[in-house]
C-alpha cells in the first residue's frame, strides 16, 4: 500500500502548508476534493495549533497534514538588532510611525517547543510534517506511536539522507523554484540551488522512501512531469494563494495577477532566513542594505512592524508576499475547482 493510499487521499496532490496563507478552511477544501490539505502551525503556539486542528476536523474527515519550524534555536543579539532598526529607521519614518524599541523572537522553534509537542502527540494529525531540520529521536518516535506520519522537507542529498536515517515516512523535495522559506536545515551552508526535476530525480534514485516534488508546479503538466520522475505526489503552494479560501490579503492577490508576479526574488531581509518572495519595497530595500540581518525569526518581528505601518499608511509594498518562479500562472478559483483542474490536466 502506497502512504497515499494509507491516508486514503486518492489523488497526488498537496497544498503546501503555507503558515499565514493557508486556513482551515482552505486545507479542509483540499482533503474534501481528494487532495491532502495543509495548515503551516509553525507561527503559532500549541492553542493556536489546536484550534486549527480542531477547525479542520470540523470540516473534514479527510486526511490533513500539519506542519512545523524545526530551526536552530535564535541566538538574540542585542547589537546587530539594534543596528537593524537603525538601518531600518527611515522605512517607519517615511511612514509616520518609529521602529519597535527592541525586537523579540517571535516563534518558538518545534524542537524547544515542549506544549506544542504534547498537543500533537494528544491530537494525532494524520500527517505532521518539518521545515528546516528534525527533531529528536524521542518525539519522532512518539508521534509515529500516535499513529502519525511523519515528512520534512530537504533541499539537497545530504538533508534527504538524514531524513531516512531518522525514520520518517517520505520527503518532500523543495526546488530552488519554490516560493516562501528554503527549507535547508542550515541556513549558513552553501546552497546548491537544485531545482525541482533535478532534485525530485536525485531523491527518488538515492533514497528509500517516498519523494514529493514541490516547487514552481502550477498545473496538471508540471504533477505529470515530476510523477514521470517517480514522485508520489506534487506539492502545490503559489497556485493555491489566490484560492478564496486563504487568508492573503487584497494587495498579496493583487500583486499575483499583475505585473508583479513575473518577478521574484530570494531574501533573507524579510525574517532572517532565505526566503522567495514577490519583488517589492521591502526586498529592494533588502538588496541595498549593508545590516547585518539578525536570526531567524528575531528579523520577522521587524519587518511584520514595518508592514503593519505601513499598511495603516495605504502602502502595500512592504508585505511578506511569498510566491515561487510559477506566480505568473495563478488562476483565482474556490480550492476544490482548482483541484478538479489540475486533476484533469494530469489525466
């Protein structure tokens, strides 16, 4: 029995668990459609996990997948923050308003996470799955006793091997293409940059388990080209934004069907961590800079105040608006027709 089968999603599509972006209703959409939808807990705490989780239960009885930030602990540094805000300093000016007085780390990585662990081990998602690294033996163990399968993402070889050595039950592999955070378990290493099809190949030839192929996959060629690699499944997050069931704004949906969407960039200005998103005000200003960008999510809490000014002053530009190479190909639709569509493309 193949793991979709085992979770009784009958076709290889999933909604990326996009943290902000993706709602209950949306990841409910998906599992009713045949799909297996996706909530991103990694921005939350344990409560708001639960209520998500509670949510989507309410509105399916489809297999669902849960996913988690697995990043290295921040090291806060009160200097280089500081120095950030400064840098920062003329963004808020320009918009009435003064940078936070210091910066906090907003998110509380799955690994020091000790409430957010016991919640998934009590509630037993169908699927949990980990951004940015793994973590220990111990809780992999527990949640697969829960009756949980377990995916994380990798980026190259070297992160899909330890993905099969911790005993997880598939990988997904993230290409350069794919928009929101990279998932490299070390944000300071080199990155390769593989790109989907070269990594989906690579993955499905050197490991043992099961490869989801995400990245840049907008419609039903691109879930037949990476199932002709030997992918299970595709992963889809940028095609699912401008669904009305996620939670983007006007002005992130605005910028997907203009101009906007055939230009993308990969930053670190925005949380901390490599990251690609739509080209905008706050990226540009990302290119410039000289600051050193604080960790991983302590940079987050700047730019979300940054954005929150600048909104309350009628500019959009300064949002965190992920979107991979394929942004261009968006189609506005409710979830389910859109996984109708790409089901019919991929036949």
């Amino acid at each position: 029995m193949t793991l979709l089968e085992r979770l009784g999603v009958p076709l290889p599509i999933i909604q990326a668990p996009m943290a902000g972006v993706s709602t209950p209703a949306l990841a409910a959409a998906v599992s009713d459609a045949g799909g297996l939808g996706s909530i991103g807990a990694g921005a939350t705490d344990a409560a708001g996990a639960r209520a998500m989780i509670d949510a989507i239960r309410a509105l399916t009885q489809r297999a669902f997948n849960v996913n988690l930030f697995v990043h290295a602990t921040p090291s806060p540094d009160a200097l280089r923050e500081s120095a950030w805000l400064d840098a920062m300093r003329p963004l808020f000016v320009a918009h009435d308003a003064e940078p936070p007085a210091e910066l906090r780390t907003i998110y509380q990585s799955f690994a020091d996470d000790a409430a957010m662990f016991d919640m998934l081990v009590d509630t037993a998602p169908p699927v949990v799955s980990f951004h940015f690294g793994l973590p220990d033996a111990q809780r992999i163990k527990a949640l697969k006793d829960a009756g949980c399968i377990l995916i994380a993402t990798a980026t190259n070889q070297t992160e899909a091997r330890a993905i099969e050595a911790a005993g997880l039950d598939a990988i997904v592999a993230q290409g350069f293409e794919a928009g929101g955070h990279r998932g490299m378990f070390d944000p300071q290493a080199p990155d390769d940059m593989l790109g989907t099809l070269a990594l989906t190949g690579m993955l499905v030839k050197t490991t043992s388990l099961p490869v989801i192929a995400a990245g840049g996959i907008m419609d039903g060629a691109g879930i037949r080209t990476v199932l002709d690699l030997g992918a299970i499944a595709a992963q889809l997050g940028t095609a699912f934004i401008a669904c009305p069931e996620s939670s983007a704004d006007a002005a992130y949906r605005a910028a997907l069907s203009s101009d906007a969407a055939r230009h993308t960039t990969v930053t670190k200005a925005i949380s901390g961590r490599p990251a690609r998103s739509l080209v905008n005000k706050l990226t540009a200003w990302g290119a410039e800079t000289t600051a050193a960008v604080p960790d991983y999510p302590i940079a987050y809490d700047a730019a979300k105040a940054l954005n929150a000014a600048a909104k309350a002053a009628g500019e959009h530009g300064f949002g965190a608006q992920w979107a991979g190479h394929g942004a261009p190909l968006c189609r506005p639709m409710p979830a389910a027709d859109l996984i109708a569509l790409l089901h019919k493309e991929a036949s």
